[in-house]
C-alpha cells in the first residue's frame, strides 16, 4: 500500500512533465532558414535576426528564389526570406510545419516593420537638415516647393513609405487540415495502438509458434494501416498525396511499435508491457514534434524524439505525404530497424526463456531433494523418484 502511494503519484508527474515540459518549451533552436541574395537587405537582415533571436536560426544563403524553392521542397529548410528594398517575400511550407511557416511569416512581418521605421526615419532627418532654410531663402519663390515634391517623388520611387510583406505558400498543407490538427491526431494514436496490437499477439493463446506471431504482427499492421489512411484521407482529406507510400509508412509506424512491444514482452514477461508503453507513449510521443517541428523542441529531447518510432514515423510519414519522400531515409532506418530488432526478438525470444525453462524443469525432475521428516533423529534426505519407488514397492509387498 506504502509503496503504490509513494509510486503512482510519481510516475503520474512524471508522465504529465513529459508532455508538459517540451509543450512549455517550444522555441526555434537553429530552424533551417534560407535567405535570397547576398545583397545588403539580406546582410542587414541577417545580422538584424542574429541579433534579436541568437541561435534561433541556422541560415543557408540562395542565389534566387528559384533555388530557394528547390531547397524547401527537397526539405533542406523549412522556408526562406527573400528581402529587397520594395518589400519581403516569404516562402514558407506550411506542410513542413505550420508552426515554424507562421513563425516566418511573423519575421518577415518584423523585418518589414522595422524597415519601414528607418525609411521614415531617414525621411525626417531629411527634411529638417539645417541647410535647407539657407537654400530656401537664396532661391526664388516656388522654387522650394518644386524641389521638394520632386524629391519625395525621387524617393517614392527609390524607397516606398511602406515595405510589404508578401508570403508564398510553397508546398501547401491539404485544405481539408488547414492548421495540421488532424495530421498530429493521426499521429499519437498510432503507438497505443500498435503497442495493443504487440500486446495481443504476443499473449494470445492461439498464437503458440513464433512464426505465426511474427505473421499475424505483419498482417495486422498492414490492415490497421489501411484503415487508418481510410479515415485520414478518406473521411477527413488530411493525407491527400502518395496514396501508397502513405498506407506503407502507416503500416511500418505501427510495425515498428507493435514488434518492439512484442518482443519486450516475451523476453521480460508482463513486465515489458509497462516497460514498451513508457518510452513509447511518455518519452516517444511527448518528444516527437509532431505538433511543431523537433527543431522547435529543447535541445536534446528532438534527437532522442526522432530515434524513436513514433517521432521518426511522424517526420517520415510528413517527407512522404506532401515532399516525396525527401529528406526521409534516416526516419525510414530508423523505423526498420527497430522493427527488425523487435522481430527478431518475437523469433528467437523463446530460445532465452525456453532455456531457462528447461534448466529450471531438468533440475526438479533429477536433482530436486525432498525436504527431512520431522521424526526424531536425524532423517536422511531422500530423492522424490527413489521415495515413490519405495512406496510402490510396500505396497506389492
């Protein structure tokens, strides 16, 4: 009783900190950014961005924007800044992550504000240099105001009153999931349900012989998988390209839990259920990024989401869904070997426990002593096989 008081409340908090603390947390740490050109907009912009958000942003410099489109759609950045003394243009990939699109449409926004200032600025310094009452009393009348309506149509055309701000959605999320919710509650489902899926095949009674687990794990994935892109895309329009690769990367997310979950569980008996559900659910799910972007995570806890099948199927089933499968083979090794791993374990799991089994077996059946009479003097230990021998033997007697 003393201990499951003490305990649960521990691993509740625990488990609540979990998610809590990365969700509190969520900050850009060196997000991929391009940057068009090399001129002294983007220079100045650069250094203005360094300055206001250190370490936010790790810059990659394009030569135009054609090649900046290409780096997003490759997913080697999530977006890019394409800045000029007109206005800024933002290319963004809300697919990518909508949280870090609408943080770049934010930074430019800001970009754009403070340029606007200092144009102002630079205007009304301009306008009230102390030599411009002298050359307006040395010229004749209305030469002063041709002057200077000439110069504000100089500057209107070298430098707006107001830079704008312009945002290209490059690769668009489905307009059915516009705000990426249910790509996200896709996602968590996923490795409840494939530890369920480990959880029964591994303690069904039907299912004696490895082979027939490691099948049914196959099977049972690949038709849960399908049903989930049937709902997903089917019903709610959230995974609308790729149709095939899309159902596959389904099905090895939850392969990949559900023979992990397996595995565990016949080598560490009831105990490897608990054990497969923390890191799966509380370490896994909480530290995937799935809702943001794991550059978007604290430091550490992205790298240690996307080691794990439910952050690296999350990213995958991203690059696969609207990028083609760009930037995914590590998420794609990632997922296979700890399906592999867990296969394997559901295969050969019986050789470690059946050995154990038999050891344990031969030993009571050859060598197990029974334990002494309470009669007095000293009563000898007797083997079990020679007693019922004995008894046998009275009772032809």
């Amino acid at each position: 009783m003393a201990i499951a008081a003490v305990a649960l409340p521990i691993v509740i908090a625990l488990a609540v900190m979990a998610f809590a603390w990365p969700a509190g947390r969520i900050s850009p740490r060196d997000v991929p950014v391009g940057i068009v050109g090399t001129g002294p907009a983007s220079q100045h912009a650069v250094a203005a961005l360094t300055r206001a958000k250190p370490g936010a942003f790790d810059f990659h410099l394009y030569a135009d924007r054609q090649a900046a489109r290409s780096a997003i759609e490759n997913r080697d950045v999530y977006g890019a800044l394409a800045i000029s003394g007109h206005g800024v243009t933002v290319l963004k990939a809300t697919a990518a992550s909508p949280s870090v699109a609408q943080l770049l449409t934010d930074v430019g926004q800001q970009l754009a504000d403070k340029a606007t200032q200092q144009i102002a600025q630079q205007k009304a310094a301009g306008a009230h240099s102390p030599a411009e009452p002298r050359k307006h009393a040395a010229a004749p009348p209305g030469a002063a105001q041709q002057k200077a309506a000439a110069r504000q149509g100089a500057d209107g055309a070298d430098s707006p009153a107001e830079i704008l701000v312009k945002a290209v959605d490059v690769v668009p999320v489905a307009t059915e999931d516009p705000r990426g919710a249910v790509f996200s509650s896709v996602v968590f489902p996923l490795t409840v349900c494939g530890i369920l899926i480990g959880a029964f095949v591994t303690m069904a009674r039907g299912l004696a012989r490895p082979r027939h687990r490691v099948l049914t794990l196959l099977v049972a994935c690949a038709v849960a998988g399908l049903g989930v892109y049937l709902v997903a895309q089917g019903f709610l329009g959230a995974l609308p390209r790729n149709h095939v690769a899309t159902w596959a990367i389904l099905s090895l997310d939850l392969l990949s839990v559900s023979a992990t979950a397996a595995g565990v569980i016949r080598l560490l008996g009831p105990a490897g259920l608990g054990l497969s559900a923390a890191v799966m659910v509380f370490v896994g799910n909480a530290f995937s990024g799935a809702t943001s972007a794991p550059e978007m995570l604290p430091k550490g806890v992205d790298h240690i989401g996307q080691w794990l099948p439910p952050g690296a199927g999350a990213s995958l089933l991203r690059d696969t869904t609207y990028f083609d499968g760009n930037s995914g083979a590590g998420h794609l090794a990632v997922l296979a070997l700890w399906s592999v791993c867990g296969l394997t374990a559901v295969m050969c799991g019986h050789w470690v426990t059946g050995e154990a089994r038999g050891a344990k077996s031969s030993a009571t059946t050859s060598g197990e002593l029974l334990p002494a009479l309470p009669r007095s003097g000293g009563a000898l230990p007797v083997r079990r096989h020679a007693h019922a021998h004995a008894r046998r033997h009275d009772d032809d007697g």
